[in-house]
C-alpha cells in the first residue's frame, strides 16, 4: 500500500544505481515517478502521474500504477491500471487495465516476479474485500492466489518461490507468505499489528517491515489563546 505525501515507495535499481521513487509535484499535486542516480544525484521525472514504482529485476523496466479518475493519480480509464516505463523515460506503456475489480476495497498492491515476467497485484472481489492475484505479460492469463475474503494490504513476491503478503486474516493485519503457485498460508508475524511495508533480502531469509502504532495526546488551552498545557499522553 502506499501512504503518498511528499515522497513515499522509494526502491534501488538492481546494479545499485539508482534510486527510483514517488513523489508529489507541488504545482500539479499529481504523483509523478522519479529515478536519481546515486553517484550524480541527478533527478529525472520518467513518468508524470503514477504511484508505487518497482524494478523489475532486469532493471530495463519500471513498473508503476494508476487508478481512478480524480486524485493524485488519476487513470485514463478510471480504472485500476499498471504501467511500466524505462528507467531513462519517455515510454510509458499500459500493461493491463483491470476492469474486473469491485468493491470499497481501496488497498492495492503492484510487484514484480523474480523473472520479470509476470506481475502480482490485488483485486477488490466485494465489500473490503481483495484478493491476490497473478497475471502473465506476455499471454494475459491470470491466476488466483489468495482466496481469503479479506483484505489484503500488500503483496511482495521473493526469489524462494513464496508470496509474503499483510492481511487481517487472523483479525489483525499481520504478515503471511503463501506459495507463488498457491495453496496454503503460513502466517510469519502475530500480534496487534498493523504490519506494513514489507520489504525481503536477495536470499529471501530476512524480512523488514514496520509496525504502526496510532499515539495520541491531549492539551488545553485557554481560549485566548494562551496558556497550551499538555493534560496526558
């Protein structure tokens, strides 16, 4: 999933490069897609509405996503659609516009196979409720991951033939991994949760997310303005 403020959903290019990422255009307030290289610095915009940029893992693609017809990254379709572009720009192309998916679901999720031919995403089936999905480039055939009824935030597909994936399966958002072929889920974090931002090593055997925890305060203040206290934390 991707919280979108000024710069969000940053990720190295295979050689280590490069740096591709999203970020706001403060004129537009659209989600452009930027690559900087690491040794120069320099910024490039290779795609001006899109969110969630991944490598693919030949690095000669980016993957990126649109949906929608009004926000920060609006769709030409007003659809859910995935596009890709080459790191250097100017080629942006729609890979597949998913017309199928329904629902108030509004998590969505974009990766990449290990061998860059295949893209993993979400896709809502009803109510909050999505579901993982598999889809082919080259022949467009898709297959059915998950089958969960619930809601699935993220999806990572790692080199050792699983799929890790966040859902409140068991209630609270936690991280599960499941084979890229299908079948059954192991459930890799428990706890209170929310779990997100699911990030796996080359050698798939370590695992970085976060763990987001809502903190709130209480002030007073007087009504002229003066006198801010804080009463708890």
């Amino acid at each position: 999933s991707l919280t979108l403020g000024n710069s969000a959903s940053a990720g190295f290019s295979p050689d280590g490069s490069s740096i591709v990422y999203g970020r706001r255009n403060r004129n537009t307030n659209v989600a452009e897609v930027c690559v900087v290289s690491i040794l120069s610095g320099q910024t490039r915009v290779i795609a001006d509405t899109g969110v969630a940029p991944q490598w693919s893992p030949t690095g000669s693609r980016i993957f990126y996503y649109r949906g929608g017809r009004v926000g920060r990254y609006p769709a030409r379709s007003g659809k859910r659609e995935y596009w890709s572009v080459s790191p250097q720009g100017g080629d942006s192309r729609i890979e597949f516009i998913d017309s199928l998916s329904r629902g108030t679901a509004n998590f969505f999720s974009l990766g990449v196979s290990p061998d860059g031919k295949k893209i993993i995403f979400t896709r809502g089936t009803g109510g909050t409720n999505n579901e993982i999905f598999v889809r082919d480039l080259s022949t467009g055939k898709e297959t059915q991951i998950t089958d969960d009824k619930k809601t699935v935030d993220e999806a990572v597909w790692t080199d050792n033939g699983f799929i890790f994936y966040t859902s409140n399966r068991s209630g609270n958002f936690n991280v599960w991994a499941i084979p890229e072929s299908g079948g059954d889920a192991i459930q890799v974090t428990r706890g209170a949760g929310p779990d997100a931002g699911v990030s796996v090593s080359a050698v798939a055997n370590r695992l970085v997310y976060s763990q987001r925890t809502n903190i709130g305060t209480l002030w007073m203040v007087n009504t002229d303005g003066r006198g801010h206290r804080q009463v708890f934390p």
